[in-house]
C-alpha cells in the first residue's frame, strides 16, 4: 500500500510492521531506522518524529477503514427489522474485511485503541476511532427513529457493538477464529437478539 518507489513507502511499511508486532510504545526510533536501512535524519525529514511517522500510517490505513465503515452505517429506514440487521451485517463485513486486507492495521488500531488515554499512541489514534464510534452511533440514532427501545441507548449499543466485532478481529488476528461471512453475521445475530430481546 506504501509503494512510492522510495525511501518513504519503505519506512512506513518497517514500521507499521514493526508497531503491529509489538505494540507503538515498544519500538524506538534507531530501531526503525535500522529496520529500514535509512538514518534518522532521513525519518525525521519524511515524518519529523516518530509521532508524525504514526500519524501517516493512520492517515494512509485508517483513512479508508473510517470511510467504508460510515459508507456502511447508513441506515435504511422503512424497512425495520431489515433494516438493522443488514445496516450491521454491512457495518461488521465492512470492519472485518479491512481486518483480512490489513492485518498489520488492524493489529495496531485494536492495540491503539485500548492503550491508555495519557500515552501518544492513544491520542494520535483518538480521531480514527472517534470517527468509527460517529459513524456507528449515527446508526443507531436514525434506526432509534423506527424502534422506540433503541432511544437514549446509541452510545452504549455503539460501544457494545463495535467491541463485539473488534473481539471477532482480534481472535482472528490471534489465529483462533475465521472472519469468514457466516461467523460475522452470527456475531451480528447474537447482537440484534441482545438488542431487540
């Protein structure tokens, strides 16, 4: 995905390698730059730090996982039950194909996001996963507009459905589960049961 023929690509896919691995805070600078076979000042030149260098890979990666997942969450109202089930089932095929793409990404946006709130890691991931939480809050407000139970309830039916899919990632990721089609939309039954029982 990185593929601009130099040095820049190169970096970035060393250290995005290198975070998914073994998580932001644990890799150095001189670290990467070895990896790279580049100098420091040549990573402070492309990124001006390693931040910078955390802020292009969400950029580069995180960017297109918030826009499918908003293109997904749009709710189709009219047709009620359908209407949730297949604006989920669209949410979580969405979050889940990205993860079968970019496993890398999704290793380090899932490590990100449950990093503490004070460490850099957190903070430059913050507005990735704030936007992903918008986007499948919005969801449940409109769907709120033809389901009454669903009312007052969009932030913690946003939390809870986005941990129950980002879990499905992470057993992936982890090798103890398949992401295939049926596993995701049995995940996404098991929700709308919690939700609508």
């Amino acid at each position: 995905m990185y593929d601009d023929g130099g040095n820049k690509g190169n970096i970035l896919q060393v250290a995005l390698g290198l975070f998914s691995e073994r998580g932001y805070e644990a890799v150095g600078v001189a670290e990467i730059c070895e990896a790279s076979g580049i100098t420091k000042p040549t990573l402070y030149h492309y990124f001006g730090s390693k931040r910078g260098l955390l802020d292009a890979i969400i950029a580069e990666r995180g960017g297109p996982l918030a826009l499918r997942i908003r293109d997904a969450a749009s709710y189709a109202a009219g047709d009620r039950a359908r209407g949730v089930s297949d604006g989920l089932e669209r949410v979580a095929l969405t979050m889940t194909a990205f993860a079968k793409e970019d496993g890398a990404f999704a290793r380090l946006r899932l490590s990100l996001a449950f990093a503490p709130p004070s460490s850099e890691g957190w903070q430059a991931a913050s507005s990735l996963n704030e936007g992903i939480f918008a986007a499948v809050e919005s969801f449940f407000l409109e769907a709120a507009k033809d389901h009454g139970n669903m009312r007052g309830r969009s932030k913690p039916y946003a939390a809870a459905f986005i941990g129950t899919i980002d879990t499905y990632v992470g057993l992936f990721l982890a090798g103890h589960s398949s992401l295939d089609d049926e596993v995701v939309r049995g995940a996404v039954r098991q929700f709308m049961y919690g939700i609508f029982s």
